[in-house]
C-alpha cells in the first residue's frame, strides 16, 4: 500500500475504532482492588472515631451542589475557595477506582446528552425499601434541636437580598471541578439509588453545600441514603453551611458550619477527613498472586 493511501485511510479507522457518546454512556468504570482506611469521627454517645475499611469498588463520592454561582455571594465565594481543593481529591480516589457522582442540582439541560449524564438515567430501576423522595426535611425532634437558625435563609452577606425563587442563577457545576472518565452526573435520588444498586456500590460520601440543607435534605443526602441502608460519611473539610453569624447561636461562620457537623455526627451519620480519599492501604491494590505461575527461569 502506498503511504499516501495508507495517512488518507489512518483517521476513518481512527475514527472507528472510537466510541461514540451513545457507546461511552454505556460504559461503567473498571471494578478494582484497593481498600480506603477512613478515621470516622461519631459523636452518638460520647465523641469517638474508628477506622472504616471501605472498598473502592463499593464506595462513590457524591459531589452535592458546587454550583458555578450562588444567590448568596459569601457562599459562591467559599465554593469557589473550596472546588480546587476538592477537585485534587476526588481526582485522586478517581484514580483509585472510586465512582464520582456529580449532582450539581437544578442544572441537568446543562449536561443532557453526555455519556455522564446518560450513563446514571440509564440504569435501570431498582427496587427500594420504601419510596425514594425528591426531598427529605427534618424530624420534629432534630428541627427542635438543630443547632442554627437558619429559618431566613443563612446567607451572611452584609446586605441579605430576598429570596424570589426559581430561575435561580446556577447553571452548571463549579467549572474548577473535572467531570471526566466514568463518572456520573445526576440531581435525582432514584436515578443515584439504581445506579449504585446495579453497580454493587453500598458506602457513599457526601462532600459539597450546604450542610445543613442539601447535604441532609435532598435526595441523595445523608437523611435518605443512610435510611436506604448505605454506610454514609461526610467529607468535614470540604463543606460548608448556609449561616449567618448575626442569629442563633451568634457564632462565627466557620463555627457554626462546625456545630452542623456535629449535628450530623450525632444523628445521621460519621464524618471523615477528606485526605483519606487520597489512599489506600499498602498492597490493598496489588494484583493477585497466582499460585500455579511457574518462577521464570534465570
């Protein structure tokens, strides 16, 4: 074959041999070896932790509204503090084999069509212990002894503006966060529920905003998931709440994001430092060693 024939022919095979998104939507990411050692701070009963072994193969990080923008400018301003610093870790439990579920809410006509967003509406339905809600609000007991006063919203910039509602300015996920490779995109507990189900995952960590609404509230928060039977921890470090320092319990920012925390360790579920995403236990990763491979000869 001449070369001038073979370079015309060399991008059509190219091309080919190429998965097309509807091929890529399909494709869910490679089942591998590795143990995560997570300290998981609890406080039922007296504050404690203990080391959870979670295998990368069950676990996926669900990223819980890292919107591009925010009503509340103090809060798209920490977001916009936190998305590289997040990005880092979940690039590298990624790389680890642990499933990335992105669920930037309210902004799914902005990924229609992608392999990422196809690849979640595509599982098939799973069935569940009990109806999956869009929304799961507090009980009597915890809107009782929650330990903010958010009831006007949270927002803490120095002139709050009123809340109108949708059309709500977000319209993507943080643009610093990667969505790439077998990850997923989706805003819909069920759509999360069937995908985990099909794929054998059953531990899940929520990172993301805001604490004390999405992370507990919605769908695939820490209220539902851990009723479905997950095991569920949040990241501690890369969240933050809706509080305004100006009401109860006159706190600063920083603090009383600290106090929804604890609320969560008591309540709902542990939390963990988002460094022990980046790791797993030495030779968990290994290939396995196969007995009847004779020593090579020297």
């Amino acid at each position: 074959m001449r070369r001038r024939t073979f370079l015309g022919l060399a991008p059509a095979a190219l091309a080919m041999a190429a998965p097309q998104k509807s091929d890529e939507a399909s494709l869910n990411r490679p089942k591998v070896a590795g143990t995560l050692s997570l300290k998981a701070r609890s406080r039922a009963g007296q504050p404690s932790e203990r080391v959870l072994r979670w295998e990368v193969a069950q676990t996926a990080i669900i990223i819980c509204d890292m919107w591009d923008t925010h009503t509340c400018g103090m809060s798209a301003q920490r977001v916009a503090l936190m998305a590289p610093r997040m990005n880092q870790v979940v690039s590298a439990a990624r790389s680890l084999g642990v499933m990335i579920i992105h669920a930037p809410s309210d902004t799914m006509k902005y990924y229609e069509g992608t392999p990422w967003r196809e690849r979640m509406r595509s599982a098939p339905k799973a069935a569940s212990p009990f109806p999956i809600l869009a929304r799961c609000a507090r009980i009597p007991e915890e809107e009782r002894d929650f330990p903010i006063d958010d009831s006007a919203g949270g927002c803490d910039d120095p002139i709050v503006k009123p809340e109108t509602g949708p059309p709500y300015p977000w319209t993507r996920e943080n643009p610093a966060i990667d969505i790439v490779g077998f990850d997923g995109v989706s805003e819909n507990g069920q759509e999360i529920y069937n995908f985990c189900k099909q794929e054998g995952i059953d531990k899940i960590v929520l990172m993301g905003v805001h604490t004390n609404i999405c992370i507990l509230n919605r769908g695939f928060g820490a209220r539902q998931m851990t009723r479905l039977g997950f095991e569920v921890v949040l990241a501690r470090d890369l969240t933050d709440s809706m509080y305004d320092p100006r009401t109860r319990p006159f706190v600063s920012h920083a603090r009383g994001t600290e106090l929804v925390i604890e609320h969560i360790e008591t309540m709902w579920c542990p939390s963990i430092l988002s460094e022990d995403l980046t790791r797993v236990l030495p030779g968990s990763a290994d290939p396995e060693r196969r007995s009847d491979l004779k020593r090579s000869a020297r």
